[in-house]
C-alpha cells in the first residue's frame, strides 16, 4: 500500500504518544469497504473514486492516520452513524436531494428494498430545506466560529452524527475508565490518564465537545429529544474498535492474511 | 479490547457515573506541555498555537478524550492506494 500522506506533526504526536489508546476518526475505510459492495455510491462520494482511487484530503488523511495507529500497535474507533448507505438516505431525505430519489426508481442499481423505499418515497416532500445553503455559507450548524443556540432546534443528520457521536465518545470513555481505574491516580500525573484521540473538521469538532459538555438547560434537553429522533432504522449506533491483527499472516508468512479486526462493538441507545 | 454487546446502553445512565468536563485552554496546554516534554522537536510556540487552535479535551474520570479539529480538505497527503490493496475489515 502506498501512503503519501503528510500529517500534522502535531496530530501525529498525539496520535502517537504512549497516553493514547485509540484514535476516533470519522470514517475508517476497512469500515467504509466493508460496506462498499452496498454501498458503492455513498463509498464513491465520500472516499473512494469509482475505480478505486482514493481521494485527496479526506480519504488521505484517515488512512495515514489508520496507518499511524497499525504501526504503533494502537486502535482505531468510529463512533460517527455515517457510515453506510441508509445514512445517506436519511441525509438526501432532510436535504431534499432529487438525483438519489430518481436514481432509486432504475431497478438496474443494487439497492436493498429499504434503501430503495427510503429514496424514493419522500423526496417531494423535502424540497424545502435550506441545508445546501448553509453548508455552502459556512454558516447555522456548519458555522466554525460560533454556535448558536438556535442550532438546538434545527434537525439535520449532520446534528445527528454529532449527537450520536457525542454519546458515543462517553460510552467509549466509561469503557476506558472501566479499564484503567481511577485508584491510586494523581490528577498531576498525566502520563497515568489514558487518553482517546478524536480528529474530526472544527464544525462538527465544537459541536461534539458541546453535545458533551455543554451546561445549559436548553441545550441538554434539546440534545435528550435529539438522541430519540435521531434513532431512526438501519443506522449505526455503536461505537466500533478496531485492532490491526497480523500474528496469523507473519506466522503463516502471508502478509496479505493481516487485517483490521472488529474487536469491540457497543450499541448505543435512545432516551428510554 | 472490551468486547461486544447487542444491549443498547442507555446514555444517560452511563453519563450519571462520570460528568464530562471541559477543560480550559490553559488547562490543555498545561497537560501538552507535560505530554511533550521530551521532545524538543516540537517547537514550544507551534504547539501553544496549534493547541490553542485546535485542541478540545473533555475529561471523564482519568480518561481524556482529547478533540483535535481538522479539515481533512487541507491535507496535505496523497494516497495511491486502490480499494483492492486496503486492509479488510472483518466483523467477528
């Protein structure tokens, strides 16, 4: 495989360091391939070109991170819902795009039969959005800068994956605190804190933190309401571990046996 | 490292044992000093910009989940690779 990629110096010192545990990324694309024979076009956009080529930028840089992460014997977690197609079908859905409705009709394109329901029956009714709008503006819920709190009033699946990766990351965080136990730890003693690494864009990075740790009244509830109305089928809700596996491959001298392994898989839920 | 499970866990029951804080910026430069100490290659005013810029860290218990923004449209790498050389993902 032929990397060349050039990280943040920065980001991969911390990605690196002996603190950290896992690097959450947004999309990992052993995952996104899983998924590919399903989801070609959701692949084809995000990542992947049609024949295969990865694209600059985003695809990039998460597989020099992944990269980083095999190399130095640590793991890679997703706790983002973006990850196969009946998220994009969703998205297009509170977007109002046409093209995914239309290409759902041509019975010629692989689609599951829900996939197929999902893009086709409500386009009509979605025209209305000004999602596109924003997004191209830099502003409302794609705003780097600031957050406003109109925002929690706004549905959109961009908030979803937020919201959900919000919940996610502290799931995860429980998990971890399970492992490496609060006792005998000084707060000073830094090298003793196990440390999750989260990359993702400033717009959902802020948003994420908030979703976490925001104190007001408002915001808590919107997000409680949120997490419900987001938990729509066929999506993600978990948080997934992966660990890179190659004792079998350098046994068996075969390196092509060596892969990322699913090694721990947490389903996150609604408000109850 | 910790396994599956098919059960749903319920956010906010998990979130009542440990509250996330949201540490000031002074606060994660003070632990990027300590977590960088030893290696001088990294220039003490890039790492108070870049932390300063870019670094988030919400802490939970002894965990640090440390939020680093970055847009991955400014990367600067290119990959070669095709689908058929990535790694497989397998599910267990």
């Amino acid at each position: 495989m032929s990397i060349k990629g050039e990280l943040n110096p920065l980001l991969t010192a911390y990605l690196t360091h002996q603190r950290t545990k896992t690097a959450v990324v947004e999309y990992f694309m052993p995952e996104l391939q899983r998924n590919a024979p399903k989801t070609p076009e959701f692949v084809k956009k995000n990542i992947i070109s049609v024949d295969g080529i990865i694209d600059e930028g985003r695809g990039s840089m998460f597989m020099d991170i992944a990269e980083i992460m095999k190399i130095n014997g640590k793991s890679v977690s997703c706790v983002d819902i973006a990850n196969k197609l009946s998220y994009e079908s969703y998205y297009a859905l509170m977007k109002g795009k046409a093209l995914p409705a239309f290409a759902a009709l041509i019975p010629q394109i692989p689609l599951s039969p829900i996939d197929r329901l999902l893009l086709s029956a409500i386009m009509p009714l979605v025209s209305w959005s000004g999602d596109s709008v924003l997004e191209m503006l830099g502003k409302g819920i794609y705003d780097k800068q600031k957050i406003s709190l109109l925002e929690n009033l706004t549905l959109s699946m961009e908030d979803g994956r937020r919201v959900y990766a919000a919940a996610g990351l502290k799931v995860l965080a429980q998990d971890y605190n399970k492992e490496y136990p609060t006792q005998n730890m000084n707060q000073q003693d830094n090298n003793n804190h196990p440390q999750i690494v989260v990359v993702y864009p400033r717009a959902h990075a802020t948003r994420i933190a908030n979703y976490m740790t925001s104190e007001s009244t408002f915001t808590k509830a919107a997000k409680s309401a949120k997490q419900f109305l987001y938990y729509l089928p066929g999506l993600d809700y978990s948080y997934r571990t992966y660990e890179w596996k190659d004792m079998l491959a350098k046994a068996a001298n075969k390196p092509e046996l060596a892969s990322w392994q699913l090694t721990a898989n947490k389903k996150i839920g609604p408000l109850s | 490292m910790i396994g599956f499970s098919e059960t749903p866990v319920h956010p906010a029951r998990e979130i009542k044992k440990l509250s996330p804080i949201l540490l000031s910026s002074s606060e994660v430069l003070r632990k990027a000093k300590i977590d960088f100490i030893n290696q001088p290659q990294l220039e003490s005013p890039k790492l108070e910009a870049f932390v300063n810029d870019h670094v988030r860290i919400v802490c939970m218990g002894n965990t640090d989940i440390t939020i680093i923004d970055q847009e991955h449209d400014e990367h600067k790498g290119r990959v070669e690779s095709t689908i058929d050389c990535l790694p497989h993902a397998s599910a267990n």
